[in-house]
C-alpha cells in the first residue's frame, strides 16, 4: 500500500481517524435499543484504530469484527484490544469494505463511523443490508448538510470531494428505499470535530512533517488538512456528520 505511507503515518497514532465522540458513540447504541440477552455478532467496517470498536467491546457482550483495508490500523487495533482486555470479543479482518466476506444474515449489528463515504453511501447500505439480520441493526455516520440551503465555496468544495453529499432527509430516504426502517438520526456536535480529530491531527503536523523530511508530499497533506481545517470552521453550521440508526426489514 505504497500509496498510503504517508496517510498511514499521519493518522495511525490518533486515538480516531475521523470525527466521531465516546459519548456519541453511545448515544447511537442507546437509540438502536438491541435486546442484549444473547451475546452479539457485530462488524465494525473501517474501523481505523478502532475508537468505535474499543467502545463496543467494552460495553457489550460481543464477538466483534472490525474490518479495515490498512493492515497497519489494525495492528494498533490488535495491541489495544489486548492492553484493554478485549483482545477475546475483537477479531480484526484486513479487506475492502466493497468485498467482504460475510455470509447472509450474519450480523446483528453493523456499524460504520467515517467510513462509508469510501464506497458511497447508497452503494453501502445496498450492499451491507445482506449480511444483517432480519431485524438486526445499522449504525453509519455519514457527511451530511445540516440546512437546506448554504455558501457556495463550501458547496463547491464538499461536492467536489463527496458527490453524494446531501440533507439527512435524503439520506433516511435512501435507507428505507433499500430494506431499513430508520430509528434515530443525530448531528455529531463541534468537539467531535475539532477536540477529538481536528486539534489532536493538527498537533502532530511538525513532527509528521519532520518524520518525512519536509518531503513536498508531506507538505501537500497538511496544506489539504489546514485547509478542511479552516472550511470546517467558517462553515459548521452547514455541515457536519449525521449518525444514522436503522433497522433492517429485508432486502433492498
Ligand atoms: N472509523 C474510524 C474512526 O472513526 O476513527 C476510521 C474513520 S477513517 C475517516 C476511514 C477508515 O476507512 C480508514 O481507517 C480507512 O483505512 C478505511 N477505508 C477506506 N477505504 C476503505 C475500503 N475500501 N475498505 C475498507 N476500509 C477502508
């Protein structure tokens, strides 16, 4: 994965790689209400390090497969579920999230923090929905407009990254077109953004830049995050990542 040494390098000591909160975490496994008598089969699809699946481990009775295309986030998963004591529930999987290896119907419970927006929202969920069970549960947060209607420059910018960029409304749509019936939506508030991504990214700029001799693709990458960095900041009242619960009813 010559390609992704540097981004490898960039995130691979962030306790996240992506917004997304503990607390808003569980606020999602909260408004997803699962019946917990019986241990549950999750997938936790790119996980990263592992933020959310940690998390999961800890407050469930789970078998938990957490599933990235870098092998070197899961080696800092594997180290950490062993140091929590968690090393029994989390199994990690290196694979692509538009090929997994699931059967039918073998999950209770997917979640997806970040991540999704990899293959497409809608491609996502369509292609996920076989492997949970009837009844079983989709937790994703998506990037997703928070007002009908906002600046140019930070539509331009977020559509050129992320086409499929859209009002939560539409979002819900596209799940309960395609087999969910949509339980909870919330808005991931600003510290999960700036507190736990943003901020502890920015400071190991100095250090990622050194790491990588001030090379001109170093620099590259952090001129591109300053610069999410600053969009974020004049334009968080338009934008933010929707956390979606769903339950699936059938197939799309
Ligand atoms: N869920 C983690 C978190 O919130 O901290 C990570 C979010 S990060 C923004 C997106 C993750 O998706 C990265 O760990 C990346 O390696 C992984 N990823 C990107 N494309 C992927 C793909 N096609 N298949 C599997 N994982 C992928």
């Amino acid at each position: 994965m010559e390609d992704y040494q540097l981004l490898i390098d960039l995130h691979k000591n962030a306790y996240r790689q992506g917004p997304g909160g503990d607390t808003e975490s569980k606020k999602a496994l909260d408004l997803g209400m699962l019946d917990k008598s019986q241990p549950l089969k999750i997938a936790d699809i790119g996980c990263g390090t592992g933020a959310s699946t940690l998390l999961l481990g800890n407050l469930l009775d789970a078998q938990i497969t957490a599933v990235d295309f870098l092998q070197d986030f899961l080696d800092i998963l594997n180290t950490r579920a062993k140091n929590s004591g968690l090393a029994e529930k989390i199994s990690t999987l290196c694979c692509s999230m538009e090929n997994l290896p699931f059967e039918d119907e073998e999950y209770d419970v997917i979640w997806s923090e970040g991540a999704i927006y990899n293959m497409g929202f809608e491609k996502g969920v369509i292609d996920w929905n076989r492997y949970l069970k009837v009844g079983g549960l989709l937790v994703v947060s998506e990037i997703t407009w928070i007002s009908n209607s906002r600046p140019l420059e930070v539509q331009q910018y977020w559509e050129k990254e992320y086409p499929e960029i859209d009002v939560s409304s539409s979002k819900i749509k596209i799940l309960e077109k395609n087999g969910y019936s949509p339980i909870g939506y919330f808005v991931l508030p600003e510290h999960c953004w700036l507190d736990n991504y943003y901020q502890p990214m920015q400071n190991n700029f100095q250090d990622f830049l050194m790491r990588n001799g001030n090379s001109e693709d170093a620099r590259a990458i952090v001129e591109a995050e300053n610069k999410e960095i600053e969009l974020y900041k004049k334009y968080k009242n338009y934008y933010s990542y929707g956390v979606y619960i769903a339950k699936k009813l059938h197939l799309p």
